[in-house]
C-alpha cells in the first residue's frame, strides 16, 4: 500500500491496482457485461471506485486540516508579532480568515453529513451493479467453500493477521485506505473477513466487495480534497502581505473554500472587493523544492540566513512565491512583479512596490 | 536524536483515543455499514504492525490481546484498526530510545478505548524487535 501523494494519485492507477489484487483473490472471472459474454471486472470496479470517489466529492478530514491551518496560523501570527510592535496582528486580514475557517469546517462537515448513510448509499451502488453486470451474486474469495465449512465468528482472523495481512498490504498497490475506524482494502476483502460478515452480519461478500472498493474511492476523494486544501491554506497566508485593506485582498479561487466560509450565515464572508486567483495559474518557485510554510518555520527555528524570499503579486494577476535569484529572471520569463513581501534574516517583512519610473522595487 | 518530550506522547496518546472514539461514530462513513449486529468477542486476536520512528528506525510490534464483551462490528473493527494506528503514531513521534514508554501509553490508551467500549481488553504479550 502506498502513503497518499497528491503530486502522484491517479484514480486510473488505483482502479488497476485493485483489479490486479482482486483477480488473485476472488473469482472475478465471473463477472461479465450484461448482454456479453465479455468479462467486466475493469468495468465493474471502475463503476463501484467511481460512485465512492463521487460521493465523497466535497469530503475532508477535519482533523487534519485544522492541524494544518493552526499550523499556518500559529507562523503567521509569530511573524507578524516581531514586527511593527505586534500591532498588525490585530488587523491581519489573513489571520481573520485562517481563524475563521478554522471555526467553520466541523460544521462544514457536519452538513456534508447530515443526510448521509453509508448503507443507503452502497444499497444503490449494490442494485446499479446488478443492472449493468451478471455474475456478481456469484463472486466469493478464492477456497471460500472450504474456509467457511466449520466456520466460527472470527475464526482464521489472528493467522490472517499474522502471517498474510503484512504480504497482502505490501502488495497492494494502491493508496492506503485503512483508518483508525476502519480497515485497509486487503483486509475489508480477506477470507476471514468476508466470512464474518456474511455468516454473522449477513452481509453478502459482493456487498463487503463493494463496500471496500467505494471505500477506497472515497478514500481518494477525500485525501485528493486535504490535499488540495493544505495547499490552497498555504496559498491564502503566503498570497497576502500584511493588510488590513479590503480592497488589497487576494485569495484564491476554491470553490471548497467558499463552501467552507458560507457555511455559516454568521461567519466573515470574503471582501468585496477581494481579488481571487485561479491557483492553476500560480506559479511557485522555491530554491529547496519545499512546501512555504515549512521553509518559514525553518527560519524561525534556525535562523539560517536562507531569508530571502519573495512573496509577490504579479501584474497579470498570476501569483508568485519567488526566490531572490529568481527575481531577475522573472521578466525574462515574462512576469512583472508589482508588489511584494521581503523577509529578511531578522525575520522583519519589508514591503516592496514597483515603481515604474526606476523601473525597480522600492520599499514603502 | 533527541528524545521527545514525555508530555508530547500524553498529549498523542489522548488526542488519539479521543479521535478513536469519536470515530466509532464515523465509522459508517469508512467501510463498516450503519446496521452491524453486536457480537460476544471473547477471544484472543493479534497484530504484527510495522512503523517508523522519527529518526527512521524501523521497528515490529508484535500484539496479542484478548476482547471479552460484547461489540457491534463496527466498534469491534474501530478499536482493532486502533491498535495499529495508535502503534503507528507513537512510534512515529518518538525514537527507539522511548520504545518501552511508546508500549505503556499503548497500552493505557487502548484500556481507555475499550473501557469506553464497554469490553475488556487483556493484553497477552506486547512485544517489539
């Protein structure tokens, strides 16, 4: 199983990794197209992975991404409190709304949840399925018949566990699906799990099949959206210099984010007159290929002197984290950065203007 | 590598069992169908988990434990999934030096989850290579 990569994830590749495990497993070879005699297993994971990573098309973790925006908040409000006597960090427009979406995303995910039970949900699945394919009531792990003879609750679950669950995982090569609720997808589909739920919760193993393959999907859908979300957090804090002037907000355009902030009515809607960036549009260079925030925290920690960061709107509305080396070469690569945030060694923020008669950035 | 402090492994340990509890209220939305029919346990599992420390060690934990009570499926998958993720997040924040502390605040963190549970948990051997 692999870790979760947003740089790396592909739903295509995951669809194939659990078809590939799966046709070693169980009886696959059952499955076929309705009015065919093609085998559909490609197509009946494909339909199951897909209804899961729809479902889950608007889910986060809330944990993890409060843990990331207090992250982010807790350096900002560092920074700014070592300059200007603190006083910027009564007014920090990015502070407000770090906060603030802080204090919104449980009941962002409660709402998300109100209507939601996962039954119902894999029910529908379970009835489309059986529309669009045949065979599927057929499809059991491999040596099923034997294993489930003298079956008693639980039994084979210890060996399971200790002999084939490490070798099933390392082979699987997909995302890691399991949580601190819930098991990983070799062992959701293992002989001894399947036999559980079906002779003690009567669950049928195409059921528990596709409970763990839209799992997995949502799982994907999930993790892709925290993912997107810890980089677009990132983008909020390192996007604006410190302002309490509406009219200089700039934000980037998240349709999730703007789900978040809405969701309560008594919540701070963006300004008015706030810019929002398309972040596909942004480009992000940094000297060590390292995530922003963790770069500042590493200042803050050691002082390294590697301070010479940029952060820099540019004229055509493109956005930029841009490393001092790379400020010459900006025009050359054709942007003109018309605003932007030095930090020095002594961790003070300068902020620098285009003045277009020097044609230089000049400090205000 | 120095040693994390003792207070950041209480402060995990906690954050973990209360996420784990709470997650028995989620699990329907990561696997486990919302109608799962409560099940006398009492029997003896075990658990080989593989993690890393933070300095990159890499260390086995060999569990064997026994559930006696009564748990719906749902909290009988939440707390066995528990033990893997609390071992796998103790272990991540701490060195090999912390190895026999990352061990009790295991143990003490799963008895608490558990007990919340309304099962008791007795733990055979905890070992570790």
């Amino acid at each position: 199983m692999k870790k979760f990569n947003a740089n790396t994830f592909n739903k295509d590749s995951e669809i194939s990794a659990i078809v590939n495990f799966l046709v070693d497993r169980w009886n696959m070879d059952v499955v076929t197209l309705k009015g065919t005699s093609n085998n559909g297993v490609m197509e009946f994971v494909e339909k199951v992975y897909n209804a899961g990573f729809d479902a889950a098309s608007k889910w986060i973790d809330r944990y993890a991404l409060n843990s990331h925006l207090y992250d982010v908040y807790t350096i900002r409000r560092r920074l700014l409190l070592k300059n200007e006597n603190g006083e910027f960090v009564h007014n920090d427009v990015v502070l407000m709304y770090l906060y603030n979406i802080m204090m919104n995303i449980s009941d962002y995910v409660d709402s998300i949840f109100h209507d939601w039970d996962y039954s119902d949900f894999i029910n529908l699945v379970q009835k489309d399925c059986k529309v669009k394919f045949n065979g599927l009531t057929k499809l059991k792990p491999n040596t099923y018949k034997e294993f489930t003879k003298d079956y008693s609750a639980f039994s084979g679950m210890e060996e399971y566990a200790d002999s084939q669950q490490q070798i099933d995982e390392d082979e699987f090569d997909a995302v890691d699906s399991g949580t601190a609720s819930s098991f990983s997808f070799p062992v959701q589909i293992s002989l001894p799990h399947v036999a559980y739920d079906d002779i003690h919760q009567g669950r049928h193993p195409l059921y528990t099949l596709i409970c763990a393959i839209a799992t997995q999907g949502m799982v994907g859908a999930q993790k892709s959206n925290d993912a997107e979300l810890k980089h677009l957090i990132s983008l909020i804090d390192i996007l604006q210099e410190h302002t309490d002037d509406s009219s200089r907000c700039v934000f980037p355009k998240s349709d999730l984010i703007e789900a978040i902030i809405r969701c309560r009515p008594t919540g701070v809607p963006f300004p008015e007159n706030a810019t929002f960036v398309d972040p596909d549009k942004m480009i992000i260079c940094s000297s060590d290929e390292i995530d922003v925030e963790c770069d500042l925290e590493l200042l803050q920690q050691e002082n390294t002197g590697k301070a010479d960061k940029v952060l820099a709107k540019l004229k055509n509305d493109h956005s930029v984290v841009i490393h001092n080396k790379w400020l010459e070469q900006s025009n050359e690569l054709g942007y003109k950065v018309t605003c932007a945030v030095v930090e020095y060694n002594d961790n003070k923020l300068a902020k620098l203007r285009f003045n277009p008669e020097t044609d230089s950035m000049e400090t205000y | 590598m120095k040693l994390k402090p003792y207070t950041i492994l209480l402060g995990l340990v906690a954050t973990f069992v209360f996420l784990g509890y709470f997650s028995i209220h989620q699990a329907s939305n990561y696997g486990v169908a919302l109608e799962n029919t409560p099940q006398q346990v009492n029997r003896v599992f075990s658990d080989t988990v593989t993690a890393k420390h933070s300095d990159g060690t890499p260390i086995t934990y060999n569990v064997k434990y026994r559930i006696d009570g009564t748990l719906s499926q749902s909290n009988f998958v939440s707390l066995k999934s528990n033990i893997r993720y609390t071992l796998q997040m103790l272990a991540s924040n701490s060195t090999e030096f912390d190895d026999k502390t990352v061990l009790d605040e295991f143990k003490k963190s799963l008895n608490t989850l558990s007990n919340m549970m309304g099962v008791k948990l007795t733990w055979i051997s905890v070992g570790y290579y």
